[in-house]
C-alpha cells in the first residue's frame, strides 16, 4: 500500500472546521479586482491623482516583493526541513526538535494595493465557470449507467450506524476513534450520505460523503488498496443468506469485484486514483459509499488504513481521535510526524512544518491555532462539543448495541 503525506494537504480541515479567507487575502483580491473593473468616474481622475496611485502602487510593489523574497526562503526552508525528516525516518535516525522550522511564516505587513483610478486599458474576459462538483444524484446516476447498480440504502441510519459500529470494532476501531471522527468530519449529527457543504440546498465544497467523509480518490483507492477484504467479507454475509436476500448480495458481489478490478488496473498511486475518481467511472464507484453492507466497511478502511500505518512504524500505542483525526486529515505519513512528536515538541513545532505555502495560507485554523499542541487541542475541543450532538450519541447506541456498552478496543486483524 503506498502512503499519501500531503494526499489532502491542500483541504487540510477545510471539510470538518468553518474556514474562511484571511481578511488580508480578501482585501487583497477585492483590490485586484477593483484593478480589472474601471470605475465609474475614472474617466475624471486628475493627473494628481494618477501619479499619486502610481507612486503608492510602486511602494506597495516594493513592500509585496520584499515579502515574498522572505516567504519564498521560509517555504523552501520548511520543504527541505521535510525532506530531512524523511532522510532521517528512512535511515531509522531519530528525528529532534532542530530537524523542524520553528519560527511562525513570515506575514505580509505593508501598504496595501492601491485601488487604480485609471480605466483598464484590457476589457476584462470572461470569467470561467467554477469546476462541477458532482452531488450524490450524479454518483447514483453513474452507477447506473456505468455498472447498472444501485446502492442498497439502510432502512434507517442507526441501521448503518449498526452496521459500521459492527464492522468497525471487528476491525479494530475503538468507540471513542469512531465516534469523536465522526463527531470532528459531520459535526456530530451526519447522514451515512452527507455531503461536504449540502445543506439546506447550498452546493457542494468537495466530493466527500458519509462518517468519514470520503472523496471520490479515497474510494476508487480504498477498492484498490483494500478490495479483496471488501470481497471477502461481503462473501462472508452471502454465504449465510439464501432466496432474494442471497440473489441481491450476489448481485452486489458481482459489481464489486469489477469496481476492484477496474480500481486495481492503474498503477498504486493517488494521482491514478484521482483521474478515476474525476471520471463518471469513479463518480460509479463512489456510491458504494452508501450502499448498506459495502459503505460502512469502506468508512472504517479510511480510518483503518491510518491505524495499521501506525503500527507498522512502530508506533505502538493507540491514537487519539484527535491524532488518528490528523492522519485522516493529513494523509498518513504527515499525520504520523505530529502523532509520534512529544509533547515537549508539541508546544514548539509550528503547524506551518506540515503544509504546502498554498494550503496553509488558506487555512485559518492552522494559522490561528499554530503548533501542533494547538492544532490538536482545538481538534479535540471541537469532538468534545459536537460528540453531545444526537447523531454522535446514536453512534454511541449503535457500539452499545453491536458489541457491548464496555468496549473500547480489539486488535487490528
């Protein structure tokens, strides 16, 4: 199984926490579009007026390229710290405090752009379409015309509560890794076919569905990576059925193994994945997602998948919520840099040492809350609150139920 650090780098919380454009950045793009739009009474701007925006815009010239001569050494500072880090993992190094940028990016502190009095000289194109992001209307309409299926939805939610609850704990989730992620990715009150920004008809922000919240590249990886277990134990449920129950499982057995298949013939990597999963194909594949036996299995893989890492590296103890969150969040290899970081460290590593300049300057949270023991309190902070949410308990019901109101944990197979 090949490992994504920065496979979500760029939406990192922007699904789980209420994100918006630093008030810097807004000015600035209100500036420059304020730049593209000629003004009313431009036609009427003094020469006065003219040099002065001219002179104010050379200093703001020289201010911006100043910053961003010292953002540029900064960024390529933490690119080569990272690379470090993984020199030194790869050689079984230890990693130390020094192997980390921890000084907080520099922020842009001059005069802000000028507004042009002048008419634009360029009548300004247009503007291109935002990029489609497909709802689950598509994904249902996808799996019928690619794969003439239909996901079997559950009878009600605590159904496929139960059912995740069930496959979960078999698999080796805790009741507090489940419950507080799901609490953290749906606010702690989601639909097994909640969507990322759907609510009360506003559009969709991304492809991700359900507890976990799952992108279209997360299934067509998780059917690649994980598919023969999926096979397996939706086999297993078959064998014990018989008459139409058993046709319509066999059925669903049929689909999968040519979703596995189809997933499995690009090479193992994020960037094949995704192709799929911009495709009607992988739009197909993404409505296993609420499909009653296959979706809750595929919701427990996106956290499973982090927890075995984990071990695999060595790292023995059992993750948090808030840590498995940012293996879930982060991509495994990146999340596991936080997760394995002592406490000490914790208080002193800047969240900028786990981003790209472009994510994180598009992400108030991380900015706001900027070491890792910052960015892992709030996470916890935001579970806390939102696992009182009456989907969060339901939840909790549904562990009760399926495997016993003491259980916290078994061993991953």
């Amino acid at each position: 199984m090949h490992h994504h650090p920065i496979r979500r780098g760029l939406q990192f919380l922007a699904i789980s926490l209420p994100l918006l454009v630093p008030p810097a950045l807004a000015q600035e793009s209100r500036a420059l579009a304020s730049d593209a739009i000629p003004d009313a009474m431009a036609q009427a701007a003094s020469p006065e007026a003219i040099a002065d925006y001219r002179r104010r815009l050379a200093d703001y010239q020289e201010a911006r390229a100043a910053f961003e001569a010292e953002a540029s050494a900064y960024w390529t500072q933490i690119a080569d710290k990272r690379r470090g880090r993984n020199a030194k993992r790869r050689q079984q190094v230890a990693v130390t405090l020094d192997d980390y940028v921890l000084t907080q990016p520099p922020t842009y502190a001059g005069p802000k752009r000028p507004i042009n009095p002048e008419p634009s000289e360029q009548p300004e194109g247009p503007r291109k379409p935002p990029r489609y992001i497909p709802v689950v209307a598509d994904f249902l309409r996808a799996a019928a015309e690619q794969y003439q299926f239909t996901p079997q939805r559950p009878a009600s939610e605590m159904d496929f509560k139960r059912a995740y609850a069930r496959y979960a704990a078999t698999a080796g989730l805790t009741r507090d890794q489940a419950v507080r992620v799901y609490s953290f990715e749906t606010g702690g009150s989601g639909n097994h076919d909640m969507q990322s920004g759907v609510r009360n008809g506003s559009r969709a922000i991304s492809t991700a569905v359900g507890y976990n919240q799952l992108l279209t590249t997360n299934t067509v990886e998780l059917l690649a990576e994980q598919g023969p277990e999926l096979i397996r134990a939706l086999n297993d449920k078959a064998v014990h059925l018989s008459g139409p129950a058993r046709k319509t499982v066999d059925a669903k057995l049929a689909v999968l193994r040519r979703m596995v298949a189809q997933a499995r013939a690009v090479p193992d990597e994020w960037s094949e994945h995704e192709k799929i999963g911009n495709s009607p194909q992988g739009w197909a594949m993404h409505a296993m997602v609420l499909d009653a036996d296959v979706g809750p299995m595929l919701q427990t893989h996106k956290l499973l998948t982090s927890v075995i890492f984990a071990r695999q590296k060595g790292y023995s103890r059992p993750l948090s919520a808030a840590e498995l969150e940012m293996m879930n969040l982060t991509g495994d290899g990146t999340g596991l840099d936080m997760v394995t970081m002592p406490q000490a460290m914790r208080e002193q590593v800047p969240t900028s040492n786990f981003f790209q300049r472009s994510g994180y300057e598009r992400n108030p949270v991380a900015i706001r809350h900027n070491t890792v023991a910052k960015l892992l309190a709030i996470t916890d902070a935001r579970m806390d609150s939102n696992s009182s949410n009456a989907g969060a308990r339901e939840m909790v019901a549904a562990f009760a139920a399926e495997v016993g109101p003491q259980y916290t944990s078994v061993t991953p197979h």
